[in-house]
C-alpha cells in the first residue's frame, strides 16, 4: 500500500502543474511549477508553449552604483535586505517560513548570518504578521514583514488600511509605522489560479498613508525595495513572482535606492503612450515593438513603478505629446488602478486625446485557473487596441 | 470515555452526557448579580475569590493524553475500545483510493467511516481520503487535477480543490482557515433543520493560527452550533514547525479556552479516530455543541509537489513515521493478524491501483479543456450585461487572433 501511494505522488508529481497550496523549498511557481514527464502529451507541451506571455527585457548593466553581480530577482531581493540587516542593527524580517528561506526563496542565508533574532518564522496568521509590524516599527525597529502571497494579504487588510496608513495621522504625527515594510509574491504565473497570481494593488491605491511599489526587474527590485525601507512612510512592496527566477540581471552589489514616487520612460515614441507595471511592462515593450514592425506606430513605454503616491506629471507630459493613452493590469479592469490614471489623464490632457484611453486588463472575473491563457490581458490584445486607437 | 474539560477550570473529569450539558449550561448562563455573597459577581466569569498571587501555569494539564485503541503494532490495547470492524471487498476497494495525503490516511478515513453521508464537510485542502471515502470516482480527482471538461469546478481552481455538492464536500478554498468559521455557520443552519446532521471541519495546527479559527471556536461555542473541528496536527506548516506555530499544548489545549470539549487522538491510529469522531457526532446532534479532536500525525510527503522538505527536516525523521509509526501498516498488522490480508493481497493490490491509476491519469489528460464561456459565468447567478460585453469582446478578438490562442484543446 506505501508503495502504491508513493507512486501516486510520483505520478502526480511528473504529470501535472501542482503546487499545492503555497509552494515550498525549491519552487519558482514559476517554470518549476509546470513539471512535465518525458512522455507527456503534445497537448501538455502545447499547454506549456502558451504559459510564457512576456519576454523579460533586462534592464542595461547599471554603471553608478559599482560593481555588479548577475542575480535573478529573488536574489536581488536577498541581497537588497543582506545589505539592510548589515547596516541597520534593529532592522528583523519576519513572516511565515522565512526563516528556512520562504517558499520563494527570498531570505535564504538571512538568519544563519544575522541570527535567528532577526530572521524568524511567525505563526501561520497574516493579521498577526502586519500587526506586528506596525507594532515594531512604532517601537522603533526597521520591520519588514513577508505576506506569503498577495492572494494572502486581505486578512492584514485592517492592519493595514486602519492601522499602517493612519498610524500618524490619527496620533498627529506622535506616533508613526513609517520603518514598516510589507514585502509579497504577486501576479500571475502561468497556473496560480484563484488564490495565487492576484495582483491587488487596487484595494491599496484607494488608502491614503502607505505607498505601494513594483518592480519590473533585479535591479529595481534592490533599489525600490531599499527606498521602500529607508522611506519613513508604511510601504507595500510587490513582487512578480514570475520573474524570481526568469528576470536575470548584472545587479549591483552594494546598497543603493531608486526614488518613489517616479515613473520611468523606457522607450521614447510619439503616438501612443503605454503605461504598465510590474511583469506588464514587458508585455508591453514587446507590444511597442510590434506596433512598429507591423504598423509604424512609435509608442512610448512607461513603467510607472510606483503606484501610490504615483507619478501623474511623467504620465500626462507624455500623453500631451502623443495623444493616446494605453494602460494595462492583470487585475479586473473594473476599478482597477488603470481607471484612476485614465480619469486623471482625462482630466490633465482632455484637449491633447486623439482617441478614448484604452484600458487592457483583466475581466471582471476571480482569475480562472485553466482559462488564464484567455483572461490576461496579453500582447495581442494591448496589440488590437493600439490598432483600435490608431484608426479611431 | 471522553476526558472532558468545563468552562475556565482544567478539570477533567469523567462525565455523562447529561452531566456535561447541565454542568455547561450553569457555565454559560449569565448570572444575577447578588452582592450577600461573598464570591465574585464579575458577569464574565464564574469562580472563587483567591488571597495569595499565584499566575495560571501555561501547562496546568501536564500534556493532553493521546488516545489509542492500537498500538504501533495494530494489536488492540483495550478489547473494549475495538470498534470490531469488519472487512467487505467495499471496504478494501475504498482504501486503496485514499492513499494521495502520505502519512495522514487514517486521520481522513477513520473520521469520514464515522459520520453519516449526508454530514456536511469543510476541508482544508489535504483531506482526499474523505472524499474518497464517500465514494467521490478516481476520474473525478482526476478531472480536478487535470481542470479538464469533466471537473465540477469547470476547471477554475488549482489542482486539489475538490467539491462535491452530492456528497456533501464543500468545495475547497486555498486561503487557509477561511473555513472554520463558515463551518459554524453551517453547523448553526444545520442545528436549525433539526435534521439530525452535524458539520465536520477539518484543518492544519498552522491554519489554527489564523485569526478565523478564533473567530469560528468561539462562535460555534457561544451560538451552540453541532460541529466537529476536527484538526490534523502532522507537525509542520510547510517548512515551520510545530514549536514555531504555537507554545501551548497543541490545539486540544484551547478547546477548554472556549469551553469546547476536546480530545486528543493518535491520528495514525484509524480505530482511535473513528471513536473519537463517532462519539463526538453523537454528542455534537443530541447536545448541539462544538467538539474539537486534534489527531497527531506526521506529513510524511512534501508539503506539495513544488516543496523539497529536506531543506528543513531530516530523512531519518520522515523515515521513522513512514517505517516504524505509519497508519496504514498499523491497519496492515491489524489485518494481517486476523487473516484478512496478506503479501499476495498486498501485492496484487498494488498491481491493479498503478494500473487503474494511470488509465485515469491517461483518460484525464486526453480529455478537453472546458468551454472557453465558462471563464465569465458563476461570477454572479446570472451574466451580468458588463460581463456579457466581456466575453462578446473576448471571442471577437479570438475570432481575429486565433492562431495565438490554444482553442483546439478546449470544448466547443
Ligand atoms: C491565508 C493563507 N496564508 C498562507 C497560505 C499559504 N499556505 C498554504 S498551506 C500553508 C501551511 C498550512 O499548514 P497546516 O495548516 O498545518 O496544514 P498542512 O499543510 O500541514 O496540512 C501555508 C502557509 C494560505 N494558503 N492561506
């Protein structure tokens, strides 16, 4: 009977994309997570071939901040909070399974290096995780607290929404939990489903008092995230877990921090302004590049970076010049982040438009497992609406 | 043969039905204030005044007792305690499916033998065997695995999320805990039928961290809901042990924080945790309250498939549990000793699971993917006209792009 059961989980492990629930070890939810036998089915490979939507674009080898090193952004991740532990005695990093390194392997090393003190493991509770947090940031530690996944974060909800964001202004400044970082996996990963490629930055954006970034990359991941720190306001900061281990990059080594609060134009063009963040930038880069191939429309293409407080002037100074605006999130387009941008676009740039704003997002649905090559908003469709704006 | 602990004391006394539900209800009723007394009136609790300082001790109870009926040799300790099953080839088919949660099988078969069909189930997500027991079909699982055009979900959850409305297996979530207080809301609704039926709940000792099993332990307590918590304590939570999870004893410990009855089972130990579970049914539908079993066991497999565990725990550990302490051949030896099984038994068993095993994986993987609609429906009871110009823009825009979509492996 063992050894029947073993083969069945054998079995499964080689035929399908499992992951339990919240992976563990050694995933990457990312590739590792779709494991296919030798012998499976040209169905499954076909399966496979649709999984990858983006191609990662890195970003040049950065020469300001000295020397570098290739890391991929989950390693950019551990290095960005090695750098913090060393420099700063009261920063600790907590959250559920840290401690041996956390399912996606972003603080492995951590606590042999600095001590089971500061790198721990708390109780399977997202409430208790936040709260804490709050609690040790008010105290004065620097607190950076791992929400396992997004998807997880809601039971924090009232940690974060009442409590992280209001902490000084309900006190009038007395008291604040500006040294509380909230670092968490988020997006889609090919066969997160439901409950594992949520991209919730929306519920957030509509709470004053905390700041929410998104890198699109290794290195922006190490510099956003260290001013995410070093920021004296409450921070969320959310990382696309599908580019743990497939964005690769020359990362410097030693600390440094790429401001909030600003977008970045990454290619100039004069017809369309793209606005993304997080794992759609590359979406849209490689949208930007068909656009040109195929249609001769030179679009320029923003990573915004920073959601709250966000960066309208880069946006609607690019929007004045091209006229036309796309903007594009995994999550539901209903009250979406891209929504708030779009009213605030038409409200700065009314008479530059030369074509209604184009939202490409995810439908108004929970984010469906088997279904997702048809729900994420994906080249094709960034591609039909530019297409759409253009003959407008 | 319950230890029972009442209201905020620790003592465990041996108790009748009858004298639990009388001693409970002078616990729960509010009192009247009456001052001639020189005891404390305090609404919130009832109990003597004390004169020297004196903290509880986290431990009162030096350690909930486990209880057994086998030892690891599958012999009967207590003849009295042997619930005398005795085996049909039903019996023998329905084990060889529950075998996919490595470690825990008796936990999830020893339970589900002890309730009715129709006693509504919330799962946590690693409880197959309860599903299977109830007769859920191999091409099922397998559909669910697979999401293909024959899973209930229609293909929207990941792998694992099993439901079942005719078996009544209340579809699995991933966000952990959410379950334990749905659980007493059910098991309140359920109380309200009258229709002799209780609500089993199960999860993990790291989802009783959560803030919800607060919530749902206390709520089935204070509104006297018939429900089972029935929590599987396989020593980690993913890669965080027990000791990381929590510092008093286990989870019974807080049944008697709510003034829930508790018990401590050998969850490796299928016997012991059919008892337990039947005669907290039984009491949970005649008395309408909460019972809460923790079931000590071990999670011999990876968390999940994407997990390598020896990152955090030793191969000698795992192996104890699956050489020396492991449910299944507890009942092997139980069975073997009477001669309803042997080598040959157990061999051929094995032979025809693998064979039946993989022509359902092959039949589950052949099989198309649902209908591509069925992404926008069940979002609301009906399409709204948002989501029906959604899915209208949808299909547009596959009719236009369609060699970049994989159609061909979805129903039509
Ligand atoms: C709210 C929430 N937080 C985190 C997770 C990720 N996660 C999935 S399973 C798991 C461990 C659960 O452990 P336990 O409850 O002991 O059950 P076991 O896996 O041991 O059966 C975690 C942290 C989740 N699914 N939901």
């Amino acid at each position: 009977m063992a050894a029947a059961a073993r083969f069945f989980i054998r079995g499964a492990n080689s035929k399908l994309s499992v992951s339990g629930i919240g992976p563990g070890a050694h995933s990457s939810l990312g590739a590792a997570l779709l494991k296919l036998s030798p012998n499976c089915s040209s169905r499954l490979k076909a399966q496979r071939r649709h999984a990858a939507h983006f191609t990662f674009h890195p970003d040049p080898v950065p020469t300001q901040y000295g020397p570098t090193q290739k890391m991929n952004l989950f390693q950019s991740i551990t290095n960005a909070l090695d750098n913090t532990l060393a420099s700063d005695p009261t920063a600790v990093i907590f959250g559920e399974d840290v401690a041996f390194g956390g399912v996606f392997r972003c603080t492995v090393g951590l606590r042999d290096k600095y001590g089971k003190d500061r790198v721990f493991n708390t109780p399977l509770c997202e409430q208790g995780i936040v709260g804490f947090g709050i609690g040790a940031a008010a105290a004065g530690a620097t607190a950076i607290a791992e929400i396992q996944f997004a998807d997880y974060i809601y039971p924090a909800f009232d940690q974060i929404v009442n409590e992280a964001a209001k902490y000084r202004y309900r006190s009038g400044n007395l008291y604040d939990c500006g040294n509380l970082t909230i670092r968490s996996p988020w997006g889609c990963v090919g066969h997160g489903s439901l409950y594992h490629s949520q991209s919730p930055e929306a519920f957030f954006a509509h709470c004053p008092g905390i700041k929410i970034v998104i890198p699109r990359g290794p290195v922006q991941a190490k510099g956003l995230l260290l001013a995410c720190i070093a920021d004296r306001n409450p921070c969320i900061f959310f990382e696309p877990k599908i580019l743990y281990r497939a964005a690769v990059e020359q990362v410097p080594v030693e600390s440094y921090t790429i401001p909030l609060s600003q977008a970045e134009i990454l290619k100039e063009g004069s017809d369309v302004t793209l606005v993304a963040w997080g794992t759609q930038v590359h979406v849209l880069r490689e949208v930007a590049s068909m656009a040109q191939e195929k249609l001769g429309v030179s679009c320029e293409v923003i990573d915004l970076k920073t959601i709250l407080p966000w960066d309208n002037e880069t946006v609607c100074k690019s929007v004045v010049k091209t006229g036309r605006l796309l903007i594009s999130h995994e999550a539901p387009v209903t009250g979406g982040f891209a929504a708030e941008i779009s009213s605030t676009v038409q409200e700065e740039c009314f008479l530059n438009l030369e074509a209604p704003i184009s939202r490409v997002c995810g439908y108004d649905t929970p984010f469906p497992h088997i279904f997702e090559p048809f729900y994420i908003p994906d080249k094709w469709k960034c591609f039909d609406a530019i297409k759409r704006m253009i003959n407008y | 043969m319950f230890s029972v602990s009442i209201g905020r004391g620790v003592a465990r006394l041996p108790l009748s039905a009858n004298e639990t539900r009388s001693l409970l209800q002078a616990a729960t009723q509010q009192k009247t204030v009456d001052s001639s007394l020189e005891k404390p009136q305090f609404p919130g609790a009832s109990a003597e005044f004390v004169d020297h300082l004196e903290f509880i001790q986290p431990n009162v109870i030096s350690g909930i007792p486990v209880y057994r009926v086998m030892d690891r040799q599958g012999k009967i300790i207590d003849p009295s305690q042997d619930p005398q099953v005795h085996p049909s080839q039903d019996d023998v088919g329905r084990i060889s499916f529950y075998m996919t949660n490595y470690g825990e099988e008796g936990t999830h078969i020893g339970s589900a033998a002890a309730l009715e069909p129709t006693d509504l189930v919330f799962g946590q997500y690693r409880e197959a065997g309860v599903l299977m027991y109830r007769g859920f079909p191999l091409d099922l699982f397998m559909a669910q695995c697979y999401a293909n055009a024959d899973d209930l979900g229609k293909g929207r959850q990941m792998p694992v999320h099993y439901g079942s409305k005719d078996l009544n297996f209340v579809t699995i979530s991933s966000p952990l805990a959410t379950q334990i207080p749905q659980a007493a809301g059910a098991a309140y609704a359920i109380k309200r039928e009258n229709m002799n039926r209780v609500v089993i709940c199960y999860f993990g000792e790291g989802a009783a961290s959560e803030g919800d099993a607060h919530a749902g332990f206390n709520f089935s307590a204070t509104l006297e809901c018939p429900l089972i918590f029935f929590c599987r304590n396989n020593g980690y939570a993913i890669s965080t042990p027990t000791n990381e999870q929590y510092r008093g004893d286990g989870i019974a410990a807080r049944g008697p924080g709510y003034g829930m009855l508790s018990i401590r089972v050998d969850g490796n130990d299928v016997f012991a945790v059919y008892n337990a579970t039947k005669e907290a049914r039984r009491r949970a539908v005649a008395e309408n309250q909460p019972f809460l079993i923790e079931a000590m066991t071990y999670r011999i497999g990876h968390h999940s498939t994407s997990d390598d565990s020896s990152a955090y725990r030793s191969v000698d550990e795992v192996n104890y549990w699956d050489k020396q302490d492991h449910p299944i051949s507890r009942l092997r030896h139980y069975m073997t000793a009477r001669g309803w099984w042997s080598e040959d038994d157990e061999r051929s068993w094995r032979k025809q699971s693998r064979k039946t095993v993989m022509e359902a994986f092959e039949r589950a993987e052949r099989r198309l993917k649902p209908n591509v609609e069925l992404l926008f429906t069940d979002v609301y009871d009906e399409l709204t006209p948002g989501l029906s110009r959604q899915r209208e823009s949808l299909a547009r825009h596959m009719q236009q792009y369609k060699e970049h979509y994989p159609l061909d492996l979805y129903e039509k």
